[in-house]
C-alpha cells in the first residue's frame, strides 16, 4: 500500500466541492493523501478508529480536518493523537463560518490545533502548511515546495506586467 502522510478529513460530504482546491494543491505537491467523510458527532467510534487504527497503517503524519458549525471535528482528532492537526473552519450558513472559526481556533491548553481562515483560501493553506511540515524532513518535497513558491511568484510578476501593458495604452 502506498503511504498517505496526509489525512483530509471532512465533517461532511458537503465539504467536498470547497476542499478541492485542497486536493489540487496536495496532486501538484505530489503530497499522496486519504480524504474521508467522518463525523465527530455522527460516526465518533468510526472517527476514533480511523485516527487510531487505520491512519498509522496509512502512513498518516499530518491532519486536515474541514468542518462547520460547531466543528468539533479537529479539537476531536487533536485529543486522539500526538501528531500535528490543522483545521479549516468551513463558511456555512447562518454565521458564514464565524461559529466554526471559534469553534477550531478555541482549544483548551494542550490540545493544539492550528487553524486556517474560513473560506477560499483556509484549504489551500491548509495543504500547503502539511507540506511544508513535512518537508522539513523529506528535501525532495521540500524542492517541490519551493518550486510553488516560485511559481506563485511567476504569476503575480505575470499579472502585474499585464496590467502596466494595459496602463501604458490608456
């Protein structure tokens, strides 16, 4: 079986569409990764068990966990194991991810869960803050890392010359 140092663990299904960009951030890193629908309240021993069981067997090193609402889903992994969790609070209705924001950014004293925005950007970062925890032992990850940064770089470069073009015809 292949390792999966990533875990992306979703509250709901509902979550899928809004983690994608996740997920291509995770392909383009070449970062393999297991992506399931687990609910701290709905399914807590299916949970347990995977964090427990099934996620060591993986090769899990890394977290992510999307929910909203009460979003418990991250504070109950992080109470299930010593290894580094990352939460995105999902945008739902009615508080727009306010409530799921304070939710995972509120852990008592020794439980830590890192906690990304709510919205577009919380699982890009998400993704992007795993690899970078695990490139810190792995330097061919590490490279593909910083080749993104570069990359990133490109295209802003890119747009600004756009613009200055578009500028200079006015």
């Amino acid at each position: 079986m292949t390792e999966r140092p990533v875990a992306v663990l979703m509250g709901s299904d509902s979550d899928l569409d809004r983690l994608a960009k996740a997920f291509d951030t995770l392909g383009e890193l070449e970062l393999p990764f297991e992506a399931r629908v687990l609910s701290a309240h709905r399914t807590p021993a299916a949970l347990v068990r995977f964090i427990e069981e099934e996620a060591p067997a993986l090769g899990v090193r890394v977290f992510i966990c999307a929910a909203g609402g009460a979003a418990h889903l991250a504070g109950v992994v992080a109470a299930h194991t010593a290894l580094p969790v990352l939460g995105i609070p999902m945008d739902n209705p009615p508080l727009g991810g306010l409530d799921a924001l304070l939710a995972t950014v509120q852990m008592p004293g020794g439980v830590p869960v890192a906690t990304f925005g709510a919205g577009g950007g919380g699982p890009v970062n998400a993704a992007l803050f795993a690899a970078r925890l695990l490139a810190l032992g792995d330097p061919a990850l590490a490279g593909r890392v910083e080749a993104y940064r570069k990359k990133q770089a490109a295209a802003v470069s890119e747009k600004n010359a756009r613009l200055q073009a578009k500028l200079s015809r006015r």
